[in-house]
C-alpha cells in the first residue's frame, strides 16, 4: 500500500494515465527518474520480480542485472510483465482507511 502518494499534483497526473501505461513513460510524467534513468535505484518492491524473470530467462540476477531489467524491461510495453495498482488511490495515511 503506498501512502500519501505524493500530494494533489501527483494524483492529478495519475487520472491521466492510460488505462495502460509504460512504466518508465509513468514514472516520467510523475517527475520520478531514479529508477528509470541516470544513476538508478534498484525499488525494493520490485527487485523480487526483476530477480525472478531474469532467472526465468536463465541469467544472472546480479545487482546490476536487476537494475537494468528495473529499468528497461519492468511493466514496459512490449515486455512480458504488467505492473498494476491494487489500490489506485492513496490515502495520506493507513489510519484512514478504517481498518
């Protein structure tokens, strides 16, 4: 579950995603680069998924290889994965989902 999700803004440019959206493309439009671009990070939620389809593939799942497949190949179009949102909307904290 993610909170806050970064302010009105941030939720604004989510309700013009496609129904579909690239990743990278996403992650762009959201002014988010340090895991697409540059001197990227390897996402924590991410790196159990890159590490499995890369051994699916049968290569090496090294920390590098990982940030690459992160940023090339995860929830990109024309790929083989699909990232999608569980809960669409953020709430600004866990409390107030009143669970």
């Amino acid at each position: 579950m993610e909170e806050a999700g970064g302010g009105e803004a941030n939720i604004g440019t989510r309700l013009r995603f496609r129904p579909v959206e690239d990743n990278a493309e996403a992650h762009r439009m959201l002014g988010v680069s340090q895991l697409h671009w540059g001197r990227r990070k390897i996402q924590r939620t991410w790196r159990g998924m890159c590490y499995i389809m890369l051994r699916l593939k049968r290569q090496e799942s090294t920390r590098e290889k990982i940030r690459t497949y992160q940023a090339d190949k995860l929830g990109r179009f024309g790929g083989n994965t699909l990232l999608t949102e569980l809960l669409p909307i953020p709430k600004p904290k866990v409390k107030e989902l009143g669970l």
